[in-house]
C-alpha cells in the first residue's frame, strides 16, 4: 500500500531506532553492491538520500513522487524498509 498525493505519512512506533537501523544496512548495501564508498565526513542527511535512490533504483522500495520528495518522507520511507529486514 502506497502513499498517495497528500496522504499523511504515519509515524512509526520506534522510527528514530529504524533510521538508524536503515542507514547501517543501507550503507552496507550501497559499499556491498560497489556503488558508493561512504565516508566519515558523509552527513546522515547525504547517506539518507543516496540510500533511498539506490533502493529506488534497484527497485528495493517504491518511489515517492518527485513533489513529495523531502529529508522527512526519505527517512520514513527507509525507516520503513529498514522494519522489514530480518
């Protein structure tokens, strides 16, 4: 079920918890595919935003349409990818 124009993302119980959880296994993901080397001086909003193209691209998550595209809506999409992973 995806988000549709205008629908209010729902916070998830333990989002921050995810988030970090997502950008760890998205990181080794990007390094383990070989597409991105992340370095110490990445800002979490700059992995935030790679991560989720890359899921996108790999067709891992579905899209958020381009004029609902911020830091919040990337996060909580990873988030939400990241509750998914064993």
């Amino acid at each position: 079920m995806g988000l549709t124009a205008g629908a209010i993302m729902k916070k998830l119980k333990n989002e921050k918890e995810l988030l970090k959880k997502a950008i760890i296994e998205g990181v080794k993901y990007g390094e383990g595919r070989g597409v991105v080397e992340f370095e110490p001086t990445d800002s979490a909003s700059e992995k935030i935003e790679y991560i989720y193209r890359l899921l996108v691209h790999d067709k891992v998550i579905q899209p958020i349409p381009e004029d609902q595209i911020s830091q919040k809506s990337m996060k909580h999409k990873i988030a939400i990818w990241a509750s998914k992973l064993k």
